[in-house]
C-alpha cells in the first residue's frame, strides 16, 4: 500500500476511535456504542503486523473501560455494565478474527511469493498466459453445436489464428526471455508473435483440441524461432485449471529439447552408417554365391547367342529358332538385371521409406538373395508364409536386412552340424491383436546360457570372424518401429529368433 494512503487510514481510524471514545462517554444512548471499535480492529488489519493488530484491541479494550468508568463509576451492575460486556465481547472476538484474517493472509503472501521465486527461478522457461477469451470462444462453439473441433479447425483455420490473437501474455519467467534470446521481459512479451513458427501453430491448434475435450493438461513436441532467428526444439506442457474455473492464469512451461533433438539425429545417423556398413559386409559374406547368382544368367545368354548364330548360319537361316533364342537371351538378361538391382538396392545407401509392405512378398526376395549361399551350406531353406498378412509399416531394406542377417546367423550356426539335416525355416503369421509374427528357426547348436542376455549387444560374437553387430542392428530397427525381437533355443536342437510388428493400421 502506498504510503500516503496508508497515512490517510491511520488518521481515519485514530479519528474514528476518537469519535467513539467521544461518544461513548458523554452519550446517554443506551446503546453499546463501543461495538464500533470493531470496525477500527478490522481497519488495522491491512496496516499493522500481529503485535500492531494486539495493540489496537488491547487499546479499544481500554477506551471502552475509560469510558464506563468515567459514565458510571465504580458500579459494575445494571444495563450499562452489560453493555460494556457486550462491547469487550466484540472487540475480543473482532481481535481473534482479525489475527486469524492476518495469519492467513501472511501464508497466502509468503506462498505468492515463494510461488513467484520458483516461478523466476525455474531452471524450465514459463510463460503465464490468460486464455479466458480464448475458452469462451471454444465454449461458444460447443454450444453452437460443434462437436468434431479438428474438423472445425481444418475448415476454419483463421480461428487458430484468432485464439491466438486472444491470449494475453502476463508474464514470463527469465529462463523464457533467455530461451526466446530477448533483450528483456517486455520485449519477450510484447513480440511474442514473432516467435513462433509455422509448427507452433500446430501445436496451438492441439491444445485448443485438448481444451475443447476437456482434456485437464496437454504435453506437445514444437518449436520457435529466436530472436537470432535460431530454431529451437522445444517440449511445452500445460495444465489447465478444473472445468468451471476461468483459464485467467494458464501456466505453459517450455523445455528446450533442441540438444536432445540434435543428439537423437546425430545417433539415427551413426545408426543408418553403421546398418549400411553392415550390410555391405553382409553381402561380402555373399560374393560368391552373387557371383553364380550373375554368372548363370551370363552363361545362358552366351549359349543362346551362340545357338541364335547357328541358326542364322544355316541356309536358309531359320529365323523362328534364332527369335527363340534372342527371346531367351533377353529373359536371363533381365534375371540378370533384377540380381544387379537387388544388390544395388541393399548397397544403396539410401534414408529409410516406411512404407506398408506385403511381408511375404520381402520374405521371398530374401529368399532369393540367401537361396544359393544355403545351397552352398548344404542347408535347405524353407518358407512357411501365412495367408493374407496385413501390410507392415517398415522400409523394405531394412527388413530385408534383418531377415539376411537372421538367416545367415541360421546357416552359420548349422556349420558344424552333421547328423541331422541342415535346415532354416522363415515363417510369418499374423498374431492378435494386429501384430506380424517373423520367426527364423535353424537345427544349429542353439545358444549358449551365458550368451543368451548379451546377443543383441553390439560388438557380441562367438565367431572368430564374426563382428557382432547384425542382431543388434536387429534390434535397433525393429525397435524404432516400436517392435520386439527376441531369441529362444528349440525344444530339439537349435534356435529361433522371432520379430514382432505391429501391422499397419487401415486408413495409414
Ligand atoms: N541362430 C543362432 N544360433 C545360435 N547362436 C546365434 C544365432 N544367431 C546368432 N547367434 C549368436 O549371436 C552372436 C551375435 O550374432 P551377430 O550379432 O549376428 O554377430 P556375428 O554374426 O558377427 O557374430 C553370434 O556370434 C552367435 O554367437
Ligand atoms: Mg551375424
């Protein structure tokens, strides 16, 4: 309170503990007029500390007994020592009110103000912003008979930008004025518009969702443009006061995850070097039997070319077996091409394409790129292909490359296995709810139990010329697509290892 008036209010409130006193002494009313010191206790509440508060009572107290005793003497009977009882009563009970109003007071400012302290001090950027227009025009809407607010807002995106007109800034916090690289809070306040970009409105746009649902807080992944006109990631959360109250003191706290971001992207990177590194070893594990898969097309063509030119030699030349011939050239060149192609593709290094795509369909060209290196291990490769499996959501190579790296660790693993046949089954099944099963099964030497928690680790091999990364880079992808992959020995002999997918869901 300024001084001046709190000047003004002691002077009114002596003046008015006069006026009583005054009164209360020479009127002959027979009214207890010193109730009225009630009025003077509540006065001292906003001006005076406890002590200050104890004072004042403790003097009305006595006025109102100066008073009677100048009234009336040493005689403590009748009507007017009643009304000085009733009188003390009140200023009594005024007192314990008014020290109680005080106490509560002094919680309700120390809390304030330890609520500002952490407010300022946040190590997270807050900003206060009052929404209660903005509530209300969600509310008109609701009541307009709006239900669907992402479709409204779809059709009518002007009204994003209106909500966004209408929310006040109050306040903001320094960690914000550092995060927005202000000068200082009012330049923080005033142009907060200039930070935000095409993303923040997104991310506007869900919170009025959030809202409109009656949602009690709201969490989203956005970003703003500095001052130096830097783009930081940020996660803002807010929580909304309970349905009923107004949205005058909305708190949004912002953390700046920009580090976070960029240590994530640098990690997707390293991960994407470190899968195609991978895969180019996994195909010089497969040179020789690439080279046949090549050479016997090449081969093909060579024969027929040289029978197209005994049939073009003969006289007359036979055409028909020449054009057969030139057919047949032209097939295996293309065999030949879709070989080259496959290869290119798993050598390409290339960002992922998720894409929803036929399992069996990927299974099969495993299948093909791993079928001769099988032949060559004696081993006999198998499919058990599930019936009508919904699409997976996943890029082609790098299922590709899980499904290699799998049925090579099979074919490695039966090395050494000589008394029973030599056999890799890759089976898919659709499993409830809405998930795709993969499962390579080998009759290999199974794995070890001390070796069993550390298999998908990087740089885990029991190889002497292995490296230990293919089931980690497994693992690495089939879990950024939220999936699991897991490995058990057989009942029998051997092991398998299964991958779980959800499928892609309908309307993806
Ligand atoms: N089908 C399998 N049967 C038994 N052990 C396996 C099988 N697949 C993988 N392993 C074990 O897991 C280890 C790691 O495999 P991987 O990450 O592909 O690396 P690498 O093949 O270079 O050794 C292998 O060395 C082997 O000990
Ligand atoms: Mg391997």
């Amino acid at each position: 309170m300024p001084a001046g008036v709190s000047r003004i209010r002691i002077a009114l409130a002596i003046a008015l503990a006069a006026a009583i006193f005054l009164f209360d002494t020479v009127s002959p009313a027979g009214i207890a007029v010193a109730v009225l010191y009630a009025v003077v206790i509540m006065m001292s509440v906003d001006l005076c500390d406890r002590r200050g508060i104890i004072l004042v009572s403790l003097g009305c107290a006595v006025l109102t007994m100066i008073a009677f005793l100048i009234g009336h003497g040493w005689n403590f009977e009748g009507d007017p020592m009643l009304r000085c009882l009733v009188s003390l009563s009140a200023v009594g009970i005024t007192s314990l009110l008014a020290l109680r109003n005080q106490r509560a007071t002094a919680v309700l400012k120390e809390s304030e103000r330890r609520y500002r302290n952490i407010f300022q001090t946040a190590g997270v950027s807050i900003f206060e912003e009052d929404f209660s227009a903005v509530r209300s025009a969600l509310r008109t809407l609701k009541q307009r008979g709006v239900a669907d607010i992402r479709g409204y807002l779809a059709d009518h995106p002007s009204f994003v930008q209106h909500c966004i007109a209408m929310v006040q800034i109050l306040d903001v916090n320094e960690a914000a004025i550092r995060l927005l690289g202000a000068r200082e809070k009012t330049q923080a306040i005033s142009s907060l518009r200039n930070y935000l970009l095409p993303e923040t409105t997104d991310s506007f746009r869900e919170m009025l969702c959030a809202m409109f649902d009656g949602e009690h807080s709201f969490e989203y992944e956005t970003a703003i443009r500095t001052a130096d006109d830097e783009r930081r990631a940020i996660l803002m959360a807010a929580t909304f006061p309970p349905e009923g109250d107004s949205y005058r003191n909305v708190l949004i706290s912002v953390l700046d995850i920009t580090e976070r971001e960029r240590a994530q992207r640098a990690l997707e990177q390293a991960q994407s070097a470190l899968a195609h590194v991978s895969r180019i070893s996994t195909l010089g594990e497969l040179t020789a039997s690439i080279a046949h898969e090549v050479n016997q097309p090449l081969a093909a063509i060579v024969t027929n070319g040289e029978a197209c030119l005994r049939w073009l030699n003969r006289v007359p030349p036979d055409l028909g077996e020449a054009r057969a011939c030139v057919e047949h050239s032209v097939a295996e060149g293309r065999r030949a091409g879709a070989v080259v192609q496959r290869l290119r593709n798993l050598a390409r290094r290339a960002d992922p394409q998720v894409v929803a795509l036929d399992v069996n369909g990927v299974i099969e060209e495993v299948a093909l790129l791993v079928g001769r290196e099988a032949a060559e291990h004696g081993v006999a490769l198998r499919l058990d292909l599930g019936p009508s499996l919904p699409p997976l959501r996943i890029d082609r190579i790098q299922l590709q490359q899980i499904l290699i790296n799998l049925t090579i660790n099979a074919m490695h693993a039966m090395e050494t296995v000589t008394d029973r046949p030599r056999q890799v089954m890759v089976e898919s099944r659709e499993q409830w709810p809405s998930s795709i099963r993969i499962s390579v099964r080998d009759q290999g030497s199974g794995i070890a139990a001390d070796a069993m928690p550390r298999l998908f680790d990087a740089f885990f091999t029991t190889r002497q010329e292995g490296i230990g990364l293919g089931l980690s880079i497994c693992r690495s992808i089939v879990e950024s697509h939220g999936g699991r992959i897991w490995a058990e020995n057989n009942a029998d002999h051997g092991a398998t290892f299964h991958i779980l997918l959800a499928a892609a869901k309908d309307e993806e």
